[in-house]
C-alpha cells in the first residue's frame, strides 16, 4: 500500500533483528505454557497478539460486534502486536503466542466464512506485519485437549466453546491445517506424549540455525 510516513511500519531491517517465533493453535494446545518457557530460555519478549489495551475489550468485541467490525478489532491488534514486535526484535528475540494464524483461522470458524476469505481481508496489511521466522503449528488429540482444558482454571468462553459449538474444534483444527499449508515460515508439532521442555528444545534449534 501506499501510505503516508505516519502509517508506514516501524523499520527493523537495518540491524541484526533477533529470533521472531510464533505459536499457533486451538487453544489448550498448550501455546501459553510454552511460550513462557522459551521466553525464559532465549531472554525474549513474549506477546500475545491480544496484548494491552485490547485484551481488555475482547469479551465486548466477542459478544457486541458483527463479523466485519469485530475483524477489525483484531485485526487492530494484530497491527498493535506486529509494531510491538519490530520494536522488540532490535533488542533480541521474540515469541508470540498467536499471531496471524489465529485471526484467519479462528475468525473464519466462528463466523462460518472460509479462511481464504478472511486472508483476503487481510492481505493489504501483509507489509506492515513483522514476518516470523518461524511459525510453530502445535497439534494434539482430542482427548488430551478435553484433558487439558478441564485442568483450566481460568476458561473463558471462546475456549468452552471448542466443545459446546457444534463442530466448532473440528472446524478450528482444519481451518488451521489450511493455514499452516500455505504458510512458508510453517513448522508443524504434534504435543502429544511430549513435554514442553521436550518441545522447546526441539523449537530452540530452529533459532539456533537462525544464528547460524
């Protein structure tokens, strides 16, 4: 797009950036507990593409607005977590926990668009957003999701609805999966029988050959 200086993104390409890693995925796949983890291990800034001010307004967002506005409301957020990305990657690596994968992937499923048509929504925005250099896809059983979640203390209704909405995970699974295939920074886990230290190791290799 071609827009005034006061729209452009915040530069990091002049300076040697740190890792950008993001996590994807339902939610008890086990994202937030990863994402501490290595944020502790590589001293790196953990976002969350809902980062303050709007993960204070997504209950509203969620319950108030139609689709088109409420993909607006994320897609601002989006924005907000990209600019606070390139501000962090002059300081060393970064991981988030949900980022562009997610808005496609659970907006579509909670609206009954294809994720194709919200991708489409976002595609004038592509240049603005820090581009990962990997996108970890974190995928488990049904079982071991029903598991994780119960154990939730804090359960919200977006996380109740994975299995309250008629066909809602089923939808969020594949939606991801499409996602993940037209992803070129894409790497796939499978969390089941693994641990996160098991997991983070396997990611931190990745950063490792960043570095290299």
């Amino acid at each position: 797009m071609n827009l005034p200086p006061a729209y452009a993104p915040i530069p990091y390409g002049d300076f040697p950036r740190g890792f950008f890693g993001v996590l994807e995925g339902v939610s008890g796949v086990g994202k937030s507990t990863l994402a501490r983890l290595l944020a502790k291990r590589l001293g790196a800034t953990a976002l969350h593409t809902l980062t303050l001010p709007h993960e204070e307004w997504a209950e509203e967002a969620r319950l108030r607005l139609r689709a088109l506005p409420q993909f607006g409301f994320y897609l601002s957020g989006l924005l907000h977590t990209s600019d606070r990305a390139r501000q962090a990657l002059s300081a060393g690596p970064v991981i988030a926990d949900r980022y562009r994968s997610s808005v496609i992937a659970c907006h579509a499923a909670a609206h009954g668009v294809f994720v194709e048509d919200v991708a489409r929504l976002l595609a004038p925005f592509h240049d603005y957003l820090a581009v990962p250099d990997r996108t970890f896809y974190l995928r488990c059983s049904e079982g071991v999701l029903r598991e994780r979640m119960s154990s939730k203390q804090d359960l919200k209704q977006d996380d109740a609805d994975l299995f309250e909405v008629p066909h809602r995970l089923k939808q969020l699974l594949l939606n991801f999966e499409t996602v993940a295939a037209g992803d070129p920074t894409a790497v796939v886990l499978d969390t089941d029988g693994r641990t996160p230290d098991q997991l983070a190791e396997e990611i931190l290799t990745y950063g490792e050959d960043r570095r290299a």
